[in-house]
C-alpha cells in the first residue's frame, strides 16, 4: 500500500530521466539562439549517444556499386531503385524503413548504415 | 479518449433534448423522469476510431441510466491489404512487412511467419539462433507487458503508475536498441536463422536488465496489486468466467486470467522453449483464487514479466555456440524457398496471444497465399460478456484489459 505515494516522493528529490532539450529553457528565438551558441555564449545540452550498429539512415557509396541490383531485389520498401543505363542505384530515403537488408545483400559493401537519425526535413531531396 | 465518451452521451441527451421540445413540455418531463430511475435504455456507439487502444472496431452499448445492459461489436472497419501485398513480395520482404502488423509484438509476427516458411522448405534453425529468437521474443513481452500496464494505469485515471512503468519500460527498449539496432522494430528473425548475433560483452547488459526488472517487480506488484483504489476499481469488473474463455476461444493473458491453462510456448514449444519448461500463469499461482476479471488481467500480466526474466536469463547462461542462421546470404536463401512447394503454418504466443501465420508456396518467389490472425482478433468476442452490467466508467479499462 502506497507505493506509489512513496515512490513520487522519492522521483521529487532525483535528476529528470528523459533525455534533455538541447536548450535548457525553450529560447524565445531559435535562431538567435544558434547564432550564440555560434558565438560561445551559450551552450547546448550533449547530445545521447546512438549505440554501435544502430540502422539509421543509410550510406550509398556510389563509386563502389557494380550495379548487380540485389539490393533492389530485397528491399522491401522499393526504396532502392536501379537505374539500368548506368549500372547504379537511387536510394530514397524517404520510402526506406531502415530494416538494413539491403547493407546485409550488397556484395561490395557500396551501402551502409549510419548513426544519423534526425532526417525530418522539408525538402525530399 | 475520456473527452470522446462524454462527447458521444452529451451528443445522445442532446438529441433526446430535442426529442422533448418536439412532444411539448409535459411528455417531456415524464421522459426526464424516466431516465432519472434508468427506465428507458439508448445506445451509443464508440469507435471505430480510438475505442480503447489503436484497433479500429466499433462498439455499441445498449446504456440504462450508468449501467450499460448489452454490448454488440462491429469489426472489418478497416483493411490493409498486407496479406495482398505480401502474394506481390518474396519472403526476404515480406519479414518487414509482416514486422508491421503490430508494432509492439513485431518478432512474433516475423517469427511466426519464418516458422511457416521454415516448415514448407524443410529449413533446420541453427540451435544458437533458437535462442536467440526466445530472448528477443522474451525481451518484447516484458516491454508489451509494461506498456500496457501504464495504459491500465492510464485507463484508471493513475497517471502517476502509468509514468512509472513507462519509465521502467525504457530501460528493456535500450537494451532491445543495443541488441538489434532499433528500439521496437527490431528485425531480428530472418529465414532460418536471425540477423544478429549476441556478442559476449552484450549478456552483461541483458543480465542487468533483466536484473532491473526483478529488483523492481515487488515494487510495481506494491503499486498496481496492493493498491486499494486500484483494487476497488478492477476487482470483480469485466468478470470473464472460465467457460466463458472457452467457448469464446480466447487466448494469451485473457484466457489465463480466466483460469485456462493455455499458452503456446507450454502447448507447442517452439524456438529454445522446448528446453525450458514454460508454464502457463494463471491467478491461481499468483493470487491463490481465479476472479477471471480486471485484477486478475493485471496480475497475470505481471507475473509473466517476472517469467520473462527468468527466461531471459536462463538463455543468456545457456546460450549454445554456433551458427545463427542457417544459409548467410539471403539471395541464396531466396533460390532455395523458390522451388519450395506447400503448406506451412507458424503458431507462437505473442504477449497478448497465439500468433497464427499461413502461407502456401507454389514454386514462385512470391507464396501464393498468406494468412495472419493477430491474438486482438480471438480476444475481442470476450470483450462482450466482460462488458454485461458495467459502468459507464469502467468501459475504458474494460476494453483496455484484453490489450488491443
Ligand atoms: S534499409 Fe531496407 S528499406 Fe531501406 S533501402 Fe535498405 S532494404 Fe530498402
Ligand atoms: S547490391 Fe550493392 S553493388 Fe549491387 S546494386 Fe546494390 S548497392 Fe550496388
């Protein structure tokens, strides 16, 4: 019996468990913000460490691809595109569930998984 | 969610409202009078967005006064097609497909769909990658289990236990992100075998979190067991008697909280199970007595987070060396599956439920046909009888108590 009650008390006196904002308090600006943590007048949160082997978005090296195509074969999300004149791929990001299978198929290693994960922009490309 | 229910019976007197001005004053007054002792009954109806959790049914309630007389229940509301678009794939895509059924119990469902074609191909499952398969799937009911009991809490108007154990929660969904490279889809199972191996420097982090969850076991038992709000609120609401189970078909935690002794992992053991001895956890072993109702849900639930430690734990320490999956390059395992021909059929206990996956292959890349039932969709007739004679009030836990 009052568990819980205890346990609030307890969360009073301890440090936030969810990751923190990059700004302390929410800036009235977010550019003039930037512009200061530019300048070294303020400081940003540390970011949380993304594990090792984490599938985030995914690395295209063009130069290494011969074109075999098995990724497009895999992909479940026909997010791998061949383009057969050329003998390369098109990655869109956009369509990609990031279930890596394509970095696991390609027997060059022209595709790999990155640690980036913040990919909501307002462009496609 | 809360806002909806009231907004729908406000909607009801509104109309009766006007019901009232149309046969003059006087007939009015006798019907208000009527309400007041709970003579006439009205039905809402709630869904098919958001009824409780995220499944799209619709659910009619016959109300009188704040008891709610009958409850009928309106599936197919919404339709996917992932069966449709799984005949146009080959099995290598159709694992990330099927990962998307659910996206809390996303292993079982590539499990289950992996064991069907494994069957049809004659593929053997390297023992390593078995055990492998048992921790992810363990891994997944400890964090389905905790999510939804703060959605109970949340349900029951406890916001406080509900932050609690999604806290608590977090701490398997890092574990899960170190393992897999995802925190919920995980993408783990592949054909024959898994994707992923547990390096020796990972058991360490399973180990603690499986010792997290034990260590904090007798605190949440203290939160949501011993707590006399929460016991007021759940103790003898949504009674689903045994037989009741029985004749409904009901599966997962929602049979065995009704007493039924019924769990896959015990009835057909699967993956590393066959070497564990799983039992079935019904109120009796924890409680001592079977009620079969709201309590009995969130006993039996927590209860089987402890199990999934000791599972957990019991494969970590035991885990076999070897291979972990049974051919490495997919393309070749998709040559091979292409001259595969027949029936196959995955049965595995998903947290909510038996997980059932068909496929027939013909000799194609992509099968003929594929059939999925989600453990939802056997548990929903239960709902019924659970909700005869509730209150208004506890329509929301009730739907929630089966874990859409
Ligand atoms: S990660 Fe998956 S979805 Fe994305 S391109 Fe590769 S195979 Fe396709
Ligand atoms: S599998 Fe690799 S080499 Fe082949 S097309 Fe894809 S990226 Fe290029």
């Amino acid at each position: 019996m009052f568990g819980m009650a205890k346990e609030l008390l307890r969360q009073l006196f301890k440090k936030p468990f969810t990751n923190l904002f990059p700004a302390k308090r929410a800036p009235g600006s977010v550019k003039d913000f930037l512009k200061a943590v530019g300048e070294g007048k303020k400081k940003l949160n540390p970011p949380v460490p993304v594990p090792e082997g984490y599938r985030g978005k995914i690395r295209y090296y063009r130069d290494k691809c011969i074109g075999c195509g098995l990724c497009t074969r895999v992909c479940p999300a026909e997010a791998v595109v061949l383009i057969p004149e050329e003998k390369k791929i098109r990655y869109h990001m956009s369509r990609c569930c990031f279930c890596a299978q394509c970095v696991e198929v390609c027997p060059v290693k022209a595709l790999e998984t990155t640690q980036e994960f913040l990919l909501a922009d307002y462009k496609k490309s | 969610m809360k806002g909806q229910w009231c907004f729908m019976a406000e909607k009801e007197t509104m109309r009766h409202g006007k019901q009232r001005l149309d046969t003059g004053a006087g007939r009015g007054d006798e019907e208000t009078m009527q309400h007041a002792k709970g003579g006439t009954s009205f039905t809402i109806s709630i869904g098919p967005v958001h009824p409780a959790l995220k499944e799209p049914i619709q659910l009619d309630f016959e109300i009188e006064g704040e008891k709610v007389k009958n409850a009928d229940l309106r599936l197919s509301q919404a339709h996917r097609g992932i069966e449709w678009i799984g005949t146009n794939r080959n099995p290598i895509q159709i694992l990330y497909l099927a990962e998307r059924i659910c996206g809390i119990c996303n292993v079982c469902h590539t499990l289950s769909f992996c064991r069907a074609v494994e069957s049809i191909a004659n593929i053997e499952v390297p023992p390593r990658a078995q055990y492998i398969r048992t921790v992810t799937a363990e891994l997944e009911r400890i964090h389905s289990h905790m999510l939804w009991a703060g959605v109970a809490a949340h349900e029951l108007g406890f916001d406080s236990v509900m932050h609690y154990t999604w806290r608590a929660r977090e701490k398997v969904l890092d574990t899960i992100e170190i393992l897999t490279g995802n925190r919920v889809t995980k993408g783990m199972p592949t054909i024959g075998g898994v994707r992923r191996d547990f390096p020796e420097k990972h058991h360490k982090r399973i180990l603690e979190t499986v010792g997290f969850y034990k260590s904090i076991f007798g605190k949440l038992q203290d939160m949501l067991l011993h707590d006399p709000v929460i016991e007021a609120r759940t103790r003898g609401i949504g009674v689903l008697k045994k037989e009741e189970a029985l004749a409904l078909c009901a599966v997962g935690p929602t049979a065995r909280a009704s007493g039924v002794k019924r769990d896959v992992r015990q009835d057909e053991p699967y993956a590393a199970y066959c070497d564990l001895g799983v039992r079935a956890i019904t109120p009796k072993e924890v409680l001592g007595e079977v009620h079969g109702d709201v309590f009995d849900r969130i006993a039996v639930r927590l209860a089987e987070v402890a199990q999934s430690a000791d599972i957990i734990e019991h494969c970590v320490r035991n885990i076999p060396e070897g291979k972990i999956v049974f051919e490495e390059k997919p393309i070749k395992v998709l040559a091979q599956l292409r001259g595969a021909q027949g029936e196959g059929i995955g049965r595995l206990e998903a947290p909510r439920g038996e997980v059932f996956h068909y496929v027939k292959m013909t000799g194609q890349e992509a099968p003929y046909a594929w059939k999925v039932k989600a453990p939802t969709y056997s548990n929903l007739l239960s709902i019924l009888p659970m909700m005869r004679e509730a209150q208004i009030a506890d329509i929301p836990i009730i739907a929630a108590s089966i874990d859409p």
